[in-house]
C-alpha cells in the first residue's frame, strides 16, 4: 500500500499559488506532495551572447537548484560549479519550455525560468517543468498586456510527470522512497496535444517488457492530462 493509501495512478495531492513571489512577471509555488518548488520567470530584452545577429528568435532558458534545507541531509550550494545532475535537469526545464514556444513571436526577448527546490520528496524535475510552465505563460501575459509582445509565443501548455515500476507494480508520481527503491525510473514529459517532449525510461534493475513500457506511457498520459486540466482550473 502507497503512503496515504494513494492508488498506484493516483497523483500525489498538487497544489499551484500563483504570484507567490512580488518581483517576478510570473511565479508559482507548485507542491507535487511533500515536493515544493518555487518558480519564476524572468525576462531581458535581449538575445542570449551566443546567438548570432541576424536569428529572429528569441529565448526561453532555466536554472535548476536543491536549497540547502531541501533534503534529509544538508546539501551543499552550487556557487562556482554545478553538478552534472543540477545541469542535465535545467537543460531539460529548458528544452521542455521551449517546445511548448513559438521563439519566432518573441524576438528579443529572453525568459529565464529559475526552479528552487526548497523541499524535495520526488519528482523535483517534472514539478519545475509544471510550475516553469505556469510562471512562464503568466509572464508571457503580461508581456501581451504591456505591448512588448504583439503574439502570444505559447503553442500549447507542457507538463511532466514521474512513474515507475516498484515490486512489479507500474506507480504513477513516485514520491523519494518508491523513486529509491524502483526497478524501473521513468520522467515523461508531453503536450496538451500528446505530443512527446521527453519519454525517459531506464531499467535500475531488470529489464522490463515492451507491453510494459507501453502501460508506463499510458498512465504517465492519463497523469498529465490531469496536471493540465489544473492549470486551466
């Protein structure tokens, strides 16, 4: 039996406050459970230095971070290197945030999502994506409403979820202890649409079944149609 006697598709209780921070142009608190993660979005009115001149696009990129009290056990601040861990989950909310954008409709514009995790119980990443979402297309409103940007760039919402195989069983948003002990991790991250952004699947133990991998896809889907039901509630 999961904690709180959660079905194995069930979602742990998710919950999004909106402007829970002043100076952003977007920013959500977004609890996935025990998981919270403040989100902001800010933006410059300039191209990323790597761009070239003449690229029309514009940009929308993140950065990730664990605070020091986020876990059981102190961690340690990233302030001269980032781990390899801390740079493949913001390359991730980055490239996630970006699918769901038209950077055509946004030249020179550049939105920085910045995820802090101030406390951690699972599915930090898939949450930062939720809620990079969310901070995202409250800045691109505003954006709109004070004429520096003359189309709506947003395609279509994004969200991720977590799930994996624990004790032969598919659990659909694994808090820390069924991540720890899974056999099989997965991240899935899709459009409103169902398109695919990201289908992360990796066996810790055995190999598992293609049927298998098919009822993970499944059931992350059932998940995030829920996640994006919310956003428009």
């Amino acid at each position: 039996m999961r904690k709180n006697n959660r079905g194995n598709k069930e979602l742990r209780p998710i919950k999004f406050t909106k402007d829970f921070t002043i100076h952003a142009p977007g920013s959500y608190l977004v609890e996935f459970g025990d998981t919270k993660v403040i989100t902001t979005a800010s933006v410059d009115y300039k191209s990323p230095k790597w761009m070239e001149e003449n690229d029309k696009r514009g940009w929308v990129t993140a950065e990730y971070s664990l605070l020091p009290s986020s876990t059981n056990t102190r961690c340690q601040r990233e302030r001269t290197k980032i781990s390899g861990r801390t740079q493949e989950i913001q390359r991730l909310i980055g490239r996630s945030l970006r699918a769901c954008v038209d950077l055509e409709k946004m030249t020179g514009v550049t939105i920085t999502i910045d995820a802090d995790v101030i406390q951690a119980d699972g599915g930090t990443r898939t949450a930062s994506i939720c809620g990079g979402f969310l901070a995202l297309k409250e800045a691109v409103e505003k954006l709109i409403a004070e004429g520096k940007l003359t189309e709506n760039p947003i395609i279509e919402p994004v969200a991720a979820i977590s799930i994996g195989i624990c004790n032969d069983e598919i659990l659909l948003d694994l808090d820390y202890e069924e991540d720890s002990h899974a056999r099989v991790d997965s991240n899935v991250i899709l459009t409103k649409s169902g398109k695919i952004v990201d289908f992360q699947t990796t066996a810790e133990g055995e190999p598992y079944e293609k049927s298998q991998m098919l009822e993970i896809f499944d059931t992350a889907k059932e998940g995030i149609d829920k996640i994006i039901k919310m956003y428009e509630e």
